[in-house]
C-alpha cells in the first residue's frame, strides 16, 4: 500500500511537470524517457532506443488520430461523363462530406444497400449523381447514378497523420488548438513502455490516456449529432 501511495505521488509529480504547451517530436521524446526513468540511476528490464520510443511516438499520434478524426483535408474532384469510380487521396482516412457542384450534398451508400435496392443498379443509364459509394478496399470514391454530364465534387475528408518525421515536427499538422493534447502521445508511450516493463504503474497511465482521449474525441472530433469516439462513423 505504501509503495502504491508513493507511486501515483511520483506520477502525480511527473503529470505536473508536463506542459500543456506544445512539444515537438524532441520533447515528446525526451519526457518519454524522463517519465519511464530510462537512464543510468533507473535500469528498467527492457531498455527503449530512441529510434524505438520514435516509432511508438508515431504509433500514438495515428491512433489517436483515428480515434478522434482531429485533422482534415479537403479536395475536388471533377466528374467526367459516364465516369463513375475516381481515386481517394491516399492520406485519406475517412469521408466526411460531398458536396456536388457547391449545393448539393450528396448522401453515402454502401454497395450492398444499393445491390438490396435493385438488381443491376450499376447498369443503369447516365443522370445527376444523388449518392456516392466507396470501394470495399476504401481507395475509390463512385457516384450512382453515373455522372451524365460534368460535375465538380468537393470532399472534406479525415486525414491520415503523417509521421513526425523530425525532431522539430509537431503533432496533429501543428494546429495550435491541439497543443494540450499533446502530452496523450507522451503518456500512450509511457503506457506501453511500462506494460513491456510489466510495472504496475502502466495501469495507471492507460487510464489517464484512454480518459483524455474520450475528453479529446468529445471536445474537438464532435458535431451535434456525431461523436466519433462512441459511435465510428459520422
């Protein structure tokens, strides 16, 4: 009891030392290495290189990207005629919006809705587009019905996050807003790195992720009728 009472006093030292200012991929690693003690006075079970502890960093910033859908892109597509599958941006992780020829948005489909709908359906003669659909692989973005003259769409979309490649890179595209969510990729690491370790401190910071997260997907990744965190899908 005395060492658990002493523990979350430690981390309770280690949490208020944390900025909430932003960090870069260098501090987010050199608080990483603070927080787990993973110097010469601390011999850990398991020592983390850098270039590990880098790629648990990158790891931590895509999931909770993935879980809160924080960054965004946008981009246009023009339809051409008779034209009905187009290529996905490749830093594309989930549609938000389509918009048709900037007043029209255009609602999603699956393809098994439209095939339980009516047989043959992509067979069907050339009109103004109503729906779109993705492929089962997520690459493509398809119209039905098929474009019969040209369109131009305009698509807000969730973005993959893209590595820290520097020790100067900032999380999530370096949106200023999003600087106090910085210290979640410091704590996801620290979670896995005591878990490996097997301390039952690890506990503890799981939780404190996994709470700011939900506090982050509700604060920022939210529409009135749309929290990404609890349902997925907007």
């Amino acid at each position: 009891m005395y060492y658990r009472i002493l523990s979350i006093c430690i981390i309770t030292l280690i949490l208020s030392a944390m900025s909430s200012f932003s960090m870069n991929r260098k501090e987010m690693l050199s608080q990483v290495k603070w927080t787990i003690r993973d110097n010469p006075q601390f011999v850990m079970k398991h020592k983390f290189t850098d270039e590990i502890l880098i790629d648990l960093i990158n790891d931590a910033h895509r999931e909770i990207n993935d879980i809160t859908w924080t960054i965004h892109n946008s981009t246009r597509i023009v339809l051409s005629a008779g034209t009905t599958s187009y290529s996905l941006p490749n830093d594309c992780y989930a549609i938000n919006r389509v918009l048709l020829n900037l007043d029209t948005i255009l609602s999603e489909k699956t393809i098994t809705a439209l095939d339980n709908e009516a047989d043959g359906w992509y067979k069907s003669s050339t009109n103004t587009p109503t729906y779109y659909y993705q492929s089962w692989d997520k690459t493509k973005i398809s119209f039905y019905p098929c474009p019969d003259t040209s369109y131009v769409i305009d698509m807000d979309y969730t973005q993959i996050a893209s590595d820290l490649t520097s020790d100067t890179s900032v999380p999530f595209n370096g949106i200023d807003k999003y600087k106090t969510y910085h210290n979640l990729i410091v704590w996801r690491v620290v979670a896995y790195c005591l878990s490996v370790d097997n301390s039952p401190n690890a506990t503890i910071f799981w939780e404190l992720w996994s709470n700011g997260v939900g506090r982050m997907a509700n604060q920022i990744g939210v529409t009135p009728n749309y929290i990404p965190f609890m349902s997925g899908k907007r």
